[in-house]
C-alpha cells in the first residue's frame, strides 16, 4: 500500500513576522529504533528538535523513505518508500537552497519524531503533518546556515489602526568603528512588510584588507527609509545603531519603522502601482515570478483594456511628477515603454476653478478629444505622462483620481486570430492558443528625482486571442460568426441531414465549448414540461466536446416545438 504524508511547515524570525521556507527540502526516515523511541515520538518538539551534524546526516541516507520541496505557502508533499509500514517517521528539514537562494552553509534540521495517523483512501494511506518552527530555535539555525535577518513594518507615524506603507525601499546599516557598513535593502510588500537577508561578512568587512573582525560579535544596525523617487522618508542617524535593542544584534532583528505623513514634502502619496481595475496584484493576483498570472479567487486571466492604477499624485520631490507604463513580455522579453498608441483615452482626474459665484469643472484625460469640458494630456513620443498642476481654486486646481492608463492589451503584442470554420458540433478545436503572459511596471521621475520605480506586476496572464467563423445555429439555421473570444457550438444529429426533419424517438445534441480558460458550460433544452437537462462530456485540456446524454426520454416529450441552448462562460477579467 503506499503511504502519502502532506502537510505544511512554517518558521518564525519573530513573533508577528513568518520567514519563507520556500524551496527547502522535507525529508523523511524510518525513526531509528532505540530506547528514546517511545519519548521522542510523545516528546514536544521543542525538546528534540536539533541541527544535525555532517556526519549524523551521511548516517541517515539508509533510513531515507522519500522527501518533497517546500512550496511558497509553507505546504510539502512526500510519498513514502514502498518498504514503509505505517510506523514511526523521523521528519528533518534540509535547507540547501531557499527562495531567498543558497545559504553559505547548507544544513539540515531535525524537527521530531511523529507517529502518523494514517487514513485509507482509494490510492493509499494519507497523514497530516503540521509544525511551527518557534523563531527563537529558527533564528539559531539561521547562523548555523550563515544567514542573518531583518524583518518588519514600514507604517504612517501616529496613526490608528495602522496604515501601511508599499513601495517603499528599507535600507539597513552597520555603525562600524571605522566605516558604516550597508547590511541589504528590501522594497516593502502591499502591507508594508520587509525582509532583508545578509551574511555575517557584510558586517565584518573593513576598509584593510587584511582586518576582516568586527569589535561586536555582532552588527550595530540603523535604517534608512526613500521613496520610489528617491526621496528620503526616514534617515536615522547612525549613533541609534549604538543604543538598547539596535546594537550588538543576533541573527534575527525585528524592528517596525513609521514615516511621517506627506514625508516626499507636502502631503503628495508616494507613486505606486497596486491595482488592474479593482484587483490588487499583490494580494489578488498570482502575479509572482513563478505564478499563474491569474486572479487568485477563480482563475481568470486578463484581456481588452485594463485600467492601471494606484496612489498618485502631481508632483515628486517638489517637481512636477513625470511617469510612463512600460511592458515586456515573458519569460525574457524586454522592456518596452507603453507609447499612445496602446492606451485608450483615460481620465485621470478633475479640473476646478471659481469664477464669482461659478464653479468650472473639466475632466482631465490621457489622449482625450479636446472639447470645451475636457482638458487632454498628451504622453511624449516616448511614452512619458506630465501630470497637471495647479492647486488653486482660482487659477485652476487639479484633482488626481488615482487611475494612470487604460491600457489596450491587444496593442503590446501581436495576437493570433484563429478560424474554426473547419471545427463542427461535436468536435475538438484543438489545438487550443494558450494565455500568453507579461510583466507591467510603472516609473516614475521628476526634475528634481532620477527615474524609478513606482511598483512592479510581475506576471500577468492576458488572452487576447479572437476567434473567426464560429458555427452557430446548427444545421436549422446554420451561420459563422467572426471575433469571438471563445468557441461554442452545438447542433443535434437528427437534423444534420435536413434542417426540417423531425425528432421522434431519438434526441443527439452534439457540443463543443473550447478556450483555454473555459469556465462552466450548460446545455438545456426548453418547451413544454422542461426545462429539460443533459450531461455534458467531460471537460479535456480546456474544452467540452462531444455528444451530450439525455436526462429524459425522448419519445414521452409532448409532440411541440423545442428550444436547446449552450452557454459557456470564459473565465476572462479586465479588473
């Protein structure tokens, strides 16, 4: 019988900050039989969790029963060595490469020793295993690999409940005796979190070659907080790396920052690309490297123009704000600037201005049509966006809406359209033109700031493709329809000959739904005594093809006229 353990691992740098094991290896053995058996297995795992040692590692490859990769979210899968019978497991955690990459010194954790519960399924045994690694045993083990770590929250001072702040880079220090060491830097996350990874060389290092020793066994860290623009939000000067809590840290530091409300100057936000539409990349859209490209909730991907959009404002340092959407296409396209042709009229924001007792009010657009209510912003040749000034109510106040483009996907790329003309009822229209993906980010400049980045899409799944002569109508009114997102088709057999035939006891409907993100397709039929149902074919790579089975009898319907439709839904998104 085979033997399946699932479950999920997490590690802790701090109480309220959980590291990413991503990419690490779980690692099962036959527990070795000796007295401590039985207290190993009941024992806390705080007890007998431990690092092992090279030699100890090399003994246990005989007792190695499988092993599995950790994925993002902390879950691992591992099947068992057929020589397994449902005794007790050795569970360790080999960290030879992580998401963050390599450690100088790859090593390998005992976690504990687990009974499983084993629950029988159709395919074999199936065990959970759960475990929270506590970060004060983390945080240990993080030396041993060579790995130190900083870890918190960029927040609004002073305000309740918090506001976070994304995009924002975080940069930590060493207060050295001769020189500041820069320890890493990391750009925080959509709820305003960073994580910086270093090594125990980077604060070691001296400006003499032949000193390579730290007066402290450990760094004295301060930070330094800037903007996408460059502007610096938070500069701590170097004597806090010297007090309580800052000086001499361990491997693992977590510390919370907060900047000051309007901290570029005035109370501009800080520019950052969040949103396509309504969703949020970050939290709603597997838009990491390895993702999907999809929505999170039910799988959709992107098509037709996607409005792009997020915080804002009109000026960058005390400069008039310049910013430009640039795209490439994965995995290893280049980036290209988004240029005029490729957005779709956008409004951006509001004009207003007093006239005595008047208020004029003008909608501000990105490649608008100039009338007497409509202020129209040209982006340059290169794709660069000035946004407007004026913030008084008298000569002209602008009033920024947070949305930066429309982008027309169809107009990044080259898109294929595809005739299925040749594709009847019944049959397969692969094969299918898969969802292609792309990489979306913003910069920002002004004249007063060097370009940079305002926030980063990192894979985007968009369907593009149209499809031509698309049979409808069946064989009593047969017609082809032409720019179609997807295919659906049905005809019924008895009418394949002569549209006009009757049906009598005998009904074959014959469908085809196709799009590689097809989402539910339903066929009825309509008349007296119905709705009437079918079961349709199976699903297969993205279609539904086939001959439909009747969830009635044909030859008991009342003798009348009939009405059968399919309808498949395409599982597309514009945000």
């Amino acid at each position: 019988m085979a033997y399946f353990l699932k479950g999920r691992i997490a590690a802790y740098l701090c109480d309220d900050c959980q590291d990413t094991l991503d990419g690490a290896t779980v690692r099962i053995y036959t527990a070795e039989a000796d007295d401590t058996l039985t207290f190993r297995a009941a024992a806390d795992p705080r007890q007998t969790s431990h690092a092992r040692e090279e030699a100890e590692e090399s003994a246990l490859t005989r007792r190695l029963l499988g092993e599995g990769t950790v994925s993002t979210d902390g879950a691992f899968s591992v099947t068992l060595d057929d020589g397994y019978g449902g005794g007790p497991l050795d569970v360790d955690l080999f960290c030879g490469t992580l998401g963050k990459g390599r450690p100088p010194k790859p090593r390998q954790l005992a976690i504990t020793t687990v009974q499983p519960q084993w629950r029988r399924t159709e395919d074999g045994a199936v065990a959970a295993f759960e475990h929270t690694i506590p970060a004060r045993m983390w945080c240990s083990f993080l030396a041993l690999l060579g790995w130190w770590s900083i870890c918190g929250r960029v927040t609004v001072c002073g305000v309740e409940p918090a506001v976070p702040v994304p995009g924002v880079t975080v940069s930590a220090f060493d207060r050295d005796w001769l020189q500041d060491d820069p320890l890493g830097s990391d750009i925080t996350d959509g709820s305003g979190r960073y994580r910086i990874v270093y090594t125990r060389p980077e604060f070691e290092k001296t400006i003499f070659s032949w000193i390579n020793v730290e007066t402290q066994p450990g760094p004295d860290v301060y930070f330094r907080v800037t903007a996408p623009g460059g502007g610096v939000l938070l500069d701590e000067p170097p004597s806090t790396g010297r007090t309580a809590g800052r000086e001499n840290v361990g491997p693992c530091l977590c510390v919370d920052l907060c900047v000051q409300a309007g901290g570029q100057g005035g109370s501009e936000p800080i520019p950052a690309f969040r949103y396509i539409g309504f969703l949020n990349y970050l939290t709603q859209v597997d838009s990491g490297p390895a993702g999907t490209g999809l929505t999170l909730a039910d799988q959709r991907a992107f098509f037709a123009d996607l409005r792009l959009n997020g915080p804002i404002g009109k000026t960058l340092n005390g400069s008039p704000l310049e910013y430009r959407v640039e795209v490439r296409e994965l995995p290893s396209g280049a980036w290209t600037p988004v240029l005029a042709s490729q957005i779709q009229a956008t409004k951006i924001g509001d004009w207003q201005r007093l006239l005595g007792a008047t208020l004029e009010v003008k909608s501000v657009v990105v490649n608008g049509t100039p009338d007497p209510v409509t202020i129209v912003v040209t982006p340059a040749a290169d794709g660069w966006i000035t946004m407007p000034q004026g913030g008084d109510l008298f000569t002209g106040l602008f009033l920024p809406n947070l949305d930066m483009i429309r982008l027309n996907s169809r107009a990044i790329a080259s898109w294929a359209t595809r005739d299925v003309g040749a594709v009847s009822a019944g049959n397969s229209s692969a094969p299918l033109l898969q969802d292609r993906f792309f990489g979306i980010r913003l910069r920002v400049r002004s004249a007063s700031s060097p370009e940079a980045s305002g926030g980063e899409c990192q894979r985007l799944a968009i369907a593009n493709v149209r499809y031509n002569k698309v049979n409808k109508g069946g064989s009593w009114v047969p017609t082809q329809e032409d720019d179609r997102l997807g295919v659906a088709s049905l005809d019924v057999q008895e009418l394949i000959a002569s549209g006009c035939a009757g049906i009598t006891n005998s009904l074959t409907v014959k469908v085809t739904a196709a799009h590689p993100n097809l989402g539910d397709v339903t066929l009825k039929m309509t008349g007296p005594g119905g709705p009437y149902g079918f079961t349709l074919p199976a699903a297969v790579a993205g279609e539904r093809f086939g001959n439909a089975a009747n969830l009635f009898t044909v030859s008991t319907l009342p003798k009348c006229s009939y009405l059968i439709e399919l309808e498949a839904t395409l599982l597309l998104t514009t945000g």
